[in-house]
C-alpha cells in the first residue's frame, strides 16, 4: 500500500475546517462558474450563518502533517464534502501485476472509495449509481495508479432523477500507467463530475470520454483538471453532447503542463448537436502551459444534426424520426468507438 | 409510370433553376438525360426526391398517378422512387448493413409488409452484393464512409437493388468508376431493370450508354428539355457537343 498517498487523505475535521474555510460555490468561484450554485444546499455542520458571510479566517488549525498540508490544496467543494460528512472510507489495494474487474457501488449518500493499483495491475471499474435517501449524494474516488498498470474507469447507468449529485475523482498515475475514464449521463437532474488527473510518471496517460444525453431540465457539469508533471505525458479529453428540451451541460476542462514537461502532448474536443432551441452547452478551456516542447489542442463544435445526412437517410425511406434516431446513436457511439475491446467498451456500446 | 408536367423550382434566394420541365416514362423504358453543367440535372433530382433546399414554382410529379410533390420524403421513396446523387452522402457511425436493413423494412412497412428476418434480409444482401462484385469490406463499414468514389457509386446500386424501386433516378452513376467498375455497376442496373421498372440516367458520356441501352435520350439545357430523341442523340451529343442545337434553332 502506498502510505504516503493514504496518509495525505483528509480526515473529516480537516475537511469540514477547509470547507469552513473556502465558503459555499459562487458563481464567481472559476470551479462553478457554469453551475447552479443556488442549488446546492448548505451543510448543517456549515452553520446557517455561513452560507450569506463565508469566513475569510482559516478556521483550520495550522498545518502540522502532510495531511494538513494535502488538505490546504484541496479547493474543491465536491471534492470535501463526501469527507465531511462523515463517509466512511472503502479503501483497497490491487496488488501489483494483479488482474481485476469490479463495480463499486456506495451504500449511503456519502461515499469515499480510495484505490491503491499496484504496478503493472489491470483494472476495469464500474461505478454504479448508489442508492440515496435524501436529495443530494456526493462522491468522492481517490485512485493511485502505480507504473504500467492499465486501468478503466466507467459509468453508464440509467437515467437516475437525484435532485442532486456531485461524483469527485482524484487520479495520480506513475510512469507509464494508462486510465481510460468513460461515462454516459442521462440523469433528468443538476450533476456534476470533477476529475482532479496528476500525470507524475513519463509516459502516463489520461484518456477521458464523456457522452451526454439529456433532455428536459436536466443539467450536468462537468470539471477537468490535468496536471502533466513529468514528460512525454498524454493527456486526451473527448466530450460529446446530444441535448433536447431546455438541458444544459457545460464542460470545464484545464491543461496544466509544468516545466521540464518535454514531449507532452494533449488535446481537447467539445462535440455538442442541439436537438432544441431552448437547449445550452458552455464551454471554458483552460491551457496553462510552462514549456516549450508540447503539443496542446482544444476545440468546441456547436450544431444541429447534419441535414444532408438526414436527407440522405430519409430519401432511402427511413421515417425523419428513425433517421434522428440513427445519426443521434452513431455521434454517440462514435465517442468510444477507438476504445480497445474491453468490458467498458462492451458496456458503454450496449447502452446506447 | 413516372410523369413531370410543367416542374419548375428554385433555390432559396430566388433563382429559378428548372423552368418548366416536362417528362413521361413509361414501364420498362430506360431514358438518358445529358446536358451541360449547370444546366439543371442533378437540380431535377433532388426537387423529385423533396430536397428541402429546392422550391418548387409549380407542375406536378405524379408516380402512378399520385403526387409525389405532396408526400413526405420518406414516402416518395416507399413508393417506388430512388434517387442516387452525384455525390452521396457519407455517414460514418451509421452502418451500411443496417441502414439497408432498416431501409428496406420502412419500405415494408409502409407498405404493409411484415418485417423481413435476418436471414431473408442476409440472403438477399448476399446476393446483390454478388451481383455488384463487392466483397465483405461493405458490410462493416459506415454509409460510404471513407469510400472512394467508384465504391459509393457501387453501393448506391447496391441499396437500388435492395430497395427494388419502380423507378431509379441515377445522377451520374458513372462518374468515378473506372472501366471494370462501369461495366459491373451498368450489368448490375441491367440486371435489377425489368419490364415493370424504368430508369432515368443522368450523365455526360456515351460510354455508360454502351452497356445501358436508352429508349430516349433527353437534352436538358437552361432548366427545360430542349430536344429529345433516340440512342442516336446520345452519339451525336457525344461527338458535336451541344451548340449545334441552339444554332439549329
């Protein structure tokens, strides 16, 4: 097991003293700018008081451990507030070299799942939507990716109505170590997934594929940040949207490349078709870049289905609607279709 | 079969590009429309198919005696039209063995007919892709995604001879294909044409006209047929050019 990153985990206290600390999200927080913030219930442990005058004191004792220290970096609301409130942490180790397949499923509102993949392991994880009582669910992944290890990471359930619901990954990857993360929303509600990725080793890589689904009120955010640490990294990110009725998705992505990073190479892409007038998508890539020798792409497409492709479908005698059907299903498959065989791809193709 | 009566249709900002086009086909009959570029043949195309970019004026287009003006474009086709354009369309993602199968039981649907099975719908794929000499690579692939343009052209043919329609409006089937691709793509429209069915063949060459003997052949200049007459025509075309007709009038 890898201490360190297991001792740099926050305790409860220390996370409610940082949630104490950094406030409520406002729109004027970068972290949320595209999010419903006025949705987000306080937390009783905040105080009702706190939600209208957020602190400006640390209420956190000084820092003494690296736990402290860890716990100071964390500025993400979603990230503490599974901590906070008390979830109990599953913590687990895959052995070095080891081959598993999994499905993680939190029992109670709260989860907090912390992975230790040793090297050269293999991993396919399924996370599967936790059943909830109340009306919001938050959870959180710590996932440590020893070197070489291969892992997959994926969700694709049915479309779940949660008033509510933040899911927060933390992934550090050592040299070589692949995560191929994949998901497919078609939740009616406001959500939101964060993913904090530290790409530490050489030739680590981050393959991120999301596909969104929604319709009606539905709105879901989503919040990337990738730190490329060491060299020759590889960093990919691939979100595609298919929105009807008044849904909304916005997608945060950051890129931060450090010195020394020689050989990185990352890129960005946003695909979104509005199947609605009253449909929304925001987009915000961020590229933060302290090296010369890399490779960094982003780009955002915004449109309808294509009308030469509907013609061409319906002038064979396909109904209009059988036709938006089958284009609609192709732009989503097409999101993982360069995934190699593997039980996600099998899973995520079967739900569309 | 197939009769347009005074077709005239423009574009969105106005222009009108077919000026008064009238055609009769008849069962069995194979008509060749050439002409210049721009003139307005691929135009004639797609205002029968109902492409949303064309308006159209006035005339009538009826298939059997019904309007196909008046039908969604999903209905023109179950009736009995294909269209195959100068340029199809590629839709990577879709698969060419499912669009044909869901094609094929929208047409069945429509009219009335139980689905197909899988293996009937197998067997008939089978053997028309015999016929047109294409090999298993089809199947898999996207709607002519990443097809050259002999291919696309070949699997245009291919859907013609699934969909099995009564009358086949080709846009210059033949462009692309190389001498062996002509000759497999024009048996296999031979081969699909029967005494009930017609075909109208745009296109700017003799050479498909060798394999596919026309009953008429048209000339279509400045959106209206300006002269019309027999296999001969096309031979003429092909050796003056189509100058001599406005001279000789």
């Amino acid at each position: 097991m890898n201490a360190e990153f297991i001792q740099n985990l926050p305790t409860a206290e220390q996370a409610i003293a940082r949630l104490r600390e950094l406030g409520m999200p406002r729109r004027n927080n970068e972290l949320w700018s595209f999010f419903p913030v006025a949705k987000i219930p306080t937390p009783e442990f905040m105080g009702t008081d706190f939600a209208t005058a957020p602190t400006t004191t640390p209420a956190a004792a000084p820092a003494h451990s690296s736990s402290d220290e860890a716990v100071q970096k964390e500025s993400d609301f979603a990230a503490l507030l599974p901590i906070a409130n008390q979830a109990r942490p599953m913590i687990r180790e895959i052995v070095a070299g080891a081959a598993e397949m999994a499905m993680l499923k939190c029992n109670n509102d709260f989860g907090h799942t912390v992975l230790d993949i040793g090297k050269g392991a293999k991993v396919s994880l399924e996370i599967l939507d936790n059943k909830v009582t109340h009306d919001i669910a938050a959870e959180r992944f710590d996932i440590n990716v020893g070197e070489n290890a291969d892992v997959e990471i994926f969700f694709a359930n049915p479309a779940c109505d949660l008033p509510l619901r933040f899911r927060h990954f933390n992934i550090n990857q050592a040299a070589g170590a692949n995560v191929r993360f994949s998901s497919i929303c078609k939740d009616t509600a406001i959500g939101r997934v964060s993913v904090e990725c530290h790409l530490k080793g050489e030739g680590a890589n981050f393959d991120y594929r999301s596909l969104h689904i929604l319709d009606g009120e539905a709105s879901q955010h989503s919040r990337l940040t990738i730190y490329h640490e060491a060299p020759r990294t590889v960093s990919t990110q691939l979100a595609r949207n298919l929105l009807s009725g008044s849904a909304r998705v916005s997608y945060d992505g950051s890129v931060i490349v450090g010195y020394d990073c020689t050989g990185v190479n990352s890129s960005q892409l946003v695909n979104t078709i509005l199947m609605s007038e009253d449909a929304s998508v925001s987009v915000k890539p961020v590229l933060k870049i302290y090296h010369d020798d890399v490779e960094c792409t982003h780009g955002n497409t915004v449109g309808e289905l294509d009308a030469e492709q509907m013609f061409y479908l319906v002038s064979r005698g396909i109904p209009k609607k059988s036709a938006q059907e089958m284009l609609m299903r192709s732009f989503a498959q097409e999101t993982f279709l360069p995934l190699p065989d593997s039980p996600a791809k099998k899973r995520l193709m079967s739900s569309l | 079969m197939l009769s347009i009566k005074n077709l005239k249709a423009s574009i969105e900002d106005g222009t009108q590009i077919l000026k008064g086009i009238n055609l009769e086909v008849k069962p069995g009959e194979v008509h060749a429309i050439m002409g210049p570029n721009g003139s307005g043949k691929s135009t004639l195309s797609k205002v029968i198919a109902g492409h949303p970019a064309y308006h159209v004026d006035g005339g009538s287009v009826e298939l059997d005696g019904k309007n196909l003006l008046e039908m969604e474009i999903n209905e023109r086709a179950n009736s009995g039209l294909f269209i195959s354009t100068q340029y199809p369309t590629e839709i990577p993602g879709v698969n060419n063995v499912e669009f044909l199968k869901m094609a094929l039981n929208s047409k069945r649907a429509f009219l009335g007919q139980p689905e197909m099975s899988d293996e009937d719908f197998k067997k008939l794929c089978e053997e028309k892709m015999s016929l047109l000499e294409m090999d298993e690579r089809y199947r898999e692939r996207g709607v002519n995604d990443g097809m050259s343009g002999g291919e696309k052209k070949r699997n245009e043919i291919l859907q013609m001879a699934i969909l099995d329609p009564k009358v086949s409006f080709l846009d210059e089937t033949d462009s692309g294909l190389d001498i062996d691709a002509l000759r497999i793509v024009a048996n296999g429209i031979n081969h699909i044409m029967s005494p009930e069915k017609a075909v109208i063949l745009v296109t700017h060459y003799q050479r498909l006209l060798d394999y596919i003997k026309p009953t008429y052949v048209h000339v279509l200049r400045h959106g209206k047929i300006i002269l019309s007459g027999g296999p001969e025509l096309a031979l003429k075309l092909e050796d003056q050019g189509y100058d001599w007709i406005e001279e000789a009038k």
